[in-house]
C-alpha cells in the first residue's frame, strides 16, 4: 500500500505588526516616532543621502503615511531641525541660572552645553550637514529664530549681572559669548574622530572626557571674568 503523501508543515512566516493602531490612537506619538527615526537617517546619510523609505520601514509603516503627516521629504527634514534645537533650548530653560550667582551660573550653562552636545552627536552631524547646505533649510522655518532667542536671552541675562556685580568686564557681545560656547562645545564631537587619531589620545574616557569640560568651562570663565 502506497503511503501517501504530506506535505512538507511549514511554519507561518511571521510579518512585522503596522502602525495603523497607533496612528488612529496617538497621532502625536506616531509623529514624535517618525521624527525620531528621521533625526537618525538624516543625521547619518545627510539630506540628499537620507531616504524616506529607510524611515518607512523602520517604522513599519508606509511612505504615503509619512508623507501625509509632512507633506514632503523637505517638510521632515524641517521638522527634524527644529525638534533638535527645540530640545536642547527646552532643557537650558531648566537650568535656572537665575538661581545661582553669574559665574556659577556661567559655569553650569557652559558644562551643560559641552555634556549635551557630546551626548547628542546626531545633534552635532545635523547642524553640520545644514552647514554645508549652507542654511538652506533651516532659512525656511518659521521657528528656528524663535527657538534659539531664549538661548541668547539667557546668557546675556547671566553676562549682565556678572557685570552689574562687578564679576565680569564689560563690553563683550552676549551672542559672541554664546557663539564661543558653542565652538567649544561642537569641536568634542565633530573632530573627535579625526583628533583622537592624529594625535593618538584616547578621548572616550570619562576622565578624558571631563578633564575636557573643565578646561572649556575655565577658558570661557577666565574670559569673562573681570
């Protein structure tokens, strides 16, 4: 007798779960999410090299419903600038510097700047890619000044009362100031790579790291002060 035949069990293949719950349910976090994921492809590929159906699918979703929540590939790339400095300025309003006297103050502003930015590279590589578009994007949104003036509003708030007493000298430009922290700031990250090999030092270090912080923090302090 024949023994019949069977066919080969075949174990279900199993598909990644869509977002279209979580897009009914919480519009809102479905945005923050595809905006998360953006900062990542942007920040890594730049612009042009970044690609919406990469985000897509590390969404699990479609193009068609990115391109519905931002209209186009420009809009998120937008969207993705203005979330990065919204967060870092949304965090310096935190601090409360008007609490602490002006060089204490300068000196926790100054700190936090150089451990967020060295936190944050992807924070670094997006400002850096919009370099070389030489501010083409970012001169198309509405928020961006907005969102860097409290940024600004604080140091020079910090500078003028250092100089009312007596701590700082006067006649420095606030944003010249700010402008210094920052440059301090962003050379940790952008050239991190390409000086760590140069010159052979080890800069990952939490002591490398913080020896570091503390060498900006005193510059920008010995700068200001009186």
């Amino acid at each position: 007798m024949a023994t019949p035949h069977k066919t080969p069990h075949k174990t279900p293949r199993k598909t990644a779960p869509r977002t279209t719950a979580a897009r009914t349910n919480d519009p809102e976090r479905t945005v923050a999410d595809i905006i998360e994921v953006a900062t990542r492809e942007f920040a890594e590929k730049g612009f042009a090299g970044a690609r919406i159906d990469v985000i897509a699918d590390a969404m699990r979703t479609s193009k068609r419903m990115i391109y519905y929540y931002f209209g186009s590939k420009e809009a998120l790339y937008i969207r993705v600038l203005e979330e990065a400095y919204h967060r870092i300025r949304s965090i310096e309003a935190e601090l409360h510097l008007a609490d602490l006297d002006p060089e204490a103050a300068l000196r926790k502003l100054v700190a936090f700047t150089v451990d967020y930015q060295r936190a944050n590279p992807d924070f670094i590589r997006l400002v850096m890619n919009e370099n070389i578009h030489r501010g083409e994007f970012l001169a198309q949104s509405k928020l961006i000044h907005k969102l860097n003036v409290p940024a600004i509003s604080a140091v020079r708030e910090v500078y003028e009362r250092g100089v009312q007493g007596g701590v700082f000298r006067a006649g420095l430009d606030p944003v010249d100031l700010h402008m210094s922290i920052s440059a301090l700031s962003f050379f940790n990250v952008a050239n991190h790579h390409t000086f760590s090999l140069i010159f052979k030092r080890n800069l990952e270090t939490a002591r490398a790291m913080n020896a570091r912080r503390d060498s900006i923090v005193e510059m920008v302090v010995r700068h200001v002060r009186k």
